[in-house]
C-alpha cells in the first residue's frame, strides 16, 4: 500500500503546458488539480507548487508520507544509452550530445534531476523519483480508470518525447507497447497548423473543431492536405508535420483580422482537417482494436480531445465500448503518472471513472468569509438548486459554484455557467458574456434518463467528450445547444454523480419541460475556470452574468 504523487512538469526539450499534480493513495486516486487554476495563467508551464501542496493537504499527509513521486515525461532524465547511440548516429552533434551527457550524469548525482522539481527542496524528505515516457502516462489515465479488464489503447498528442501516436494494449499484465508513429508524423501538429493557419489563437484546436461544422468537403483543399497526412496511404497514415502549413501549400494566405473565420475556405479549411484526422484516427483505432482482440476501446492525449472524432470511432461497430478521460491533455498525466508507479508498487489501481471532481473545495462558513470580505450583497438559500433552476428559468445566465473542482478543460457542473437552452437568444448572449466569438458552440448538460430523447444512438457521455446528432424534432426545443450540423457535445448527469447538479436540471425540467441545461465553463476571456470563492466573486463582479450561486448563497445583479 502506497502512497504515490504524480508531477506533471514543462519539459527541458520544449516549452509544455497545463503542469499539475496528483495523489494516489492505496491504489486510489484522492486528488488532482493544474496549477493554472492557482496562478490564473492559462495552460500554466510553471513547477506545480501549490498543487503538490493542495494534493497532500487533501490526502491529510506531509511529503515525508510519500513513497515515490512519478514524473510523466522522460527527456529530464534521457537515458544515458539513448545519448551513446545518438552520438554514434549523428557525428556532427557529437560535441553537443556529449555535454548533455555530462549535464545528465551530474543531475543524477545530485537527487533531483529537473530542475522544475527544485521546489521540492523545501520538504524535509525526497522521495524516491521515478521518469515515464510521456505516452505511457497518457495510456495510463486512459486504460486504469477505464473499468475495462483488457482493451485496445490510443494516445495521440502533438508529441510525446520521441512520438505522437501510439497503440498499447492493456490487461492484467499492465500496458504493453504495440506501434507507434514519430513526432514527423504527427497529427496533433497537423491540426495546430491548419488553427495556426486559420489564426484562432495559440493551443485553440477546439475553435478548429467547431468551426469545421461551418465547411464542406473540397477536393482540392482535401488534397493539398494529404501532403502533411494522408490517411489513404500506409497501415495506419502516412505524413510529415515538422513545419507550418503556408499559402503555397493551401493556395490561401493566413486569416485576416478583416476575414469572418466562417467564410467559406477558411470553414472548408477546418472541415477537411477534421476529416483527415478523423480517418486517421478511425484507421489507427480498428488496426488497435484488431491487433490486441480487444472490443473495449481507451483514448487519451490531447487530440482525444476531439469529441466528433472520437463519436466517428465508437459508431463505426468495430469496438463495443469506449472510454476517453476526461483530462486527456497533458492536464491528465500527472494522475496517469501516479497511477502507472502505484500499479508498479503492487496497488491495484483499476476503478471506473464516472466522476470528475478530483480538485479543491470549500465549505460554507469559508465561502461567506469570502463573501463577507468582498463587501458583496447575498442571500442565504436553502435549496441552492432550485434557487438556481428558477433564475436559468426566468431568462438569467448565472454562474454556478458548487463542491469540488472538475479536473480537464470542461466545467462538469461544479464550476459552470449555465443558462436556459430553449431560448433561442442564448447562443448569443453567452458568446457575448464569455467574450468569445459569437459562432462557436454551446454544450448542454442534461439528465441521464433523458438522453435517448434527445441524442440519436445515445450512450452515457458524463464528460462531455463525445458528440451526438440531436433528434430533428428537438432542435427548435434546445436551440441554444444545437450546432449548425445539428450535432451537441451534451454531458450527460447521473444523480448518483453528482445530486446537487442532477436536481439543478430536474427542478429546471419542472419550471420548463426540458431536461437539460447549457452549461459553459465558468471563466470568462483568456482566464482559467475559476477555483476559489474569490475568484468566483470577481469573475461575477467583471462579467455580465446575471447571477451567483455559490454554496448556499446567492448574488444578483
């Protein structure tokens, strides 16, 4: 029985994002948190030092109670062997690759090798450190929190150390490496490149996603794309991704300023991308599926993320079951990290993930201090959830605070915004209170039990990481969550989940008809979603949202 924490770190070898920590207890996962809810800087790249301290406090212990950390990135500590045959490789960076060497054997002298884990100087014990390759630990959060005893595994990222897409097979024997595609091929640059290309801003793929529904197939845009990955070709694709996409290869320059990103090359643009990575992905997923028997299916990485592509997967019939984490950016590896090292020490860490709220929360006596000392007016209630219900009933976007925090770039209902999806002019006034572009989607949240009445081909999606047509005779019901296909990325709400949520929307159904609510993040511009009462209370105080329900209290504007 072990305690393990997990690190997720930037990298030596380039600039990573979302570092964070968590805490593996006896084989169970009892916290989790990125650092950018802390520090309030987006994808954070800083050494996670306040979510190391929050992931023990929450475990109740102190470092000298930890029995390894595990790191999900292998490039602080490259193996010396790997170094050799590199320099027999490559002559010309002999020099080079020497004085790595020589920097690597004096980091293993010294204990701690990355410097991004210098904080952990301030304990008074160091523990034992254990290096995963990156994928691994993607795999891991994939595969252990899954439930499934055995199953076909892909990761797939912009780049790993050395790869970018990667098929494993896990079982009771852990997680074995079948085949794997180098970083020059990777996928999850191709899409970056066609974002960087349309400028929707850096690490924003998503706006890519929900832009492509605005597009159509072009052959000759499909076929200049096929120069970077071409999906026809080779058992899984074949391609090339070490450089941007430019004019020449598009016959297009760059999105300007003065350019609606919905005109049409730009939409056709994102929708053949969406298209390439989708066979892509359908064909690296059935080769898995094929080659280890396995009809469960397990996704991670950062291009898991991708919930039409991953939709195309389990509905093309050749896996029975699909799970993708919710944190499956590099957000996730801290928790894939602490997993693969407790599994190592002899825990069993194989569980069914159904919740996502791994992260800090507050009590009321914390929360009304807060309140108390922002000068803020407020209102006790004592049904939090139908105080909510009756204001996304008469028209208000509120914000709703509830329990612990949502691990993943998602709000999941503890850290929402939410408002009523049957008014048409919500779309609208969201985008606007988000200071987001007003074509780019909205989600629903809805109940559980009603899932086969408003998604074809329904199943349990409690992440909202897979997306589903929405039945016609719905779409005028819920407008404010229908995309332009026709398609919803919704959450799907079990009360045994997630009860205060659950009644939220039950109690909204009984002032409405309906089911279901829209149910956005709960930050606003380029800040991360919100983490303590404070930042709550300023996001609500800067905003134009209408209303706060945080705890058992209530703010209105």
């Amino acid at each position: 029985m072990a305690n393990v924490l997990g690190i997720c770190v930037a990298s030596e070898v380039q600039e990573r994002h979302d570092t964070g920590a968590a805490l593996v207890k006896d084989g169970k996962l009892i916290a989790a948190v990125e650092e950018e809810r802390f520090t309030r800087k987006k994808h954070e790249t800083a050494p996670p030092v306040l979510s190391v301290k929050y992931c023990l406090a929450a475990g109740g212990l102190t470092m000298d109670d930890i029995d390894g950390i595990a790191i999900m990135w292998r490039d602080v500590q490259a193996p010396y062997a790997d170094v050799l045959n590199a320099v027999l490789r490559y002559n010309k960076a002999k020099n080079v690759l020497l004085r790595k060497l020589g920097t690597d054997l004096k980091k293993l002298a010294g204990g701690y090798r990355d410097p991004q884990l210098d904080f952990l100087r301030e304990y008074s014990r160091s523990p034992p450190v254990t290096y995963y390759e990156h994928h691994l630990t993607h795999a891991a959060t994939a595969f252990y929190p899954s439930g499934f005893k055995d199953a076909a595994i892909v990761t797939v990222d912009g780049t790993g150390e050395w790869n970018s897409t990667v098929a494993w097979k896990g079982g009771a024997d852990g997680i074995t490496k079948l085949k794997e595609k180098p970083n020059s091929q990777s996928l999850g640059f191709f899409y970056s490149a066609v974002t960087k290309h349309i400028r929707m801003g850096s690490q924003a793929e998503g706006k890519t996603m929900g832009l492509a529904p605005y597009g159509k197939h072009d052959p000759d845009i499909y076929s200049r794309l096929t120069n970077f990955i071409n999906p026809n070709k080779g058992e899984w694709y074949e391609g090339a991704t070490t450089r941007d996409i430019n004019q020449a290869d598009l016959g297009f320059p760059q999105r300007l300023d003065s350019e609606k990103a919905t005109s049409e090359k730009y939409a056709n643009l994102a929708y053949n991308a969406q298209e390439i990575l989708e066979e892509a992905l359908l064909k690296v997923s059935k080769w898995t599926v094929d080659e280890t028997g396995c009809k469960n299916i397990c996704l991670s990485g950062g291009v898991a993320l991708n919930c039409t592509t991953n939709s195309r997967i389990i509905n093309a019939g050749f896996a029975d079951d699909i799970f993708i984490f919710p944190a499956a950016n590099d957000g996730g590896t801290a928790i894939g990290a602490a997993l693969q090292l407790a599994e190592e020490l002899g825990d069993k860490t194989a569980f069914r993930m159904e919740s996502p709220y791994w992260g800090p929360e507050f009590t009321d006596e914390q929360i009304e201090e807060a309140l108390k000392e922002s000068g803020a007016t407020f209102e006790e209630t004592g049904d939090p959830s139908g105080s909510a219900a009756d204001l996304i009933a008469k028209g208000k976007i509120i914000c709703w605070f509830q329990g612990r925090m949502e691990i993943g770039p998602r709000a999941l209902g503890n850290r929402s915004i939410l408002a009523d999806p049957t008014r048409t002019d919500v779309w609208e006034r969201v985008n606007e209170v988000k200071l987001r572009e007003q074509w780019r989607p909205l989600a629903p949240s809805m109940l559980y039990e009603a899932k086969d009445e408003y998604l074809e081909n329904a199943r349990d999606s409690p992440f909202m990481i897979l997306a589903f047509q929405v039945p016609k005779n719905k779409h005028k019901e819920i407008p404010a969550v229908v995309h332009v296909d026709g398609s919803t990325r919704p959450q799907t709400v079990k009360k045994t989940t997630n009860e205060k949520y659950w009644n939220l929307i039950k109690k909204l159904e009984q002032n409405n008809g309906t089911p279901v609510t829209m149910n956005t993040s709960f930050n606003v511009g380029p800040e991360p979603i919100v983490c303590t009462p404070k930042d709550a209370i300023r996001t609500f105080r800067n905003s134009k949202l209408d209303a706060l329900v945080i705890g058992s209290y209530v703010l209105q504007k």
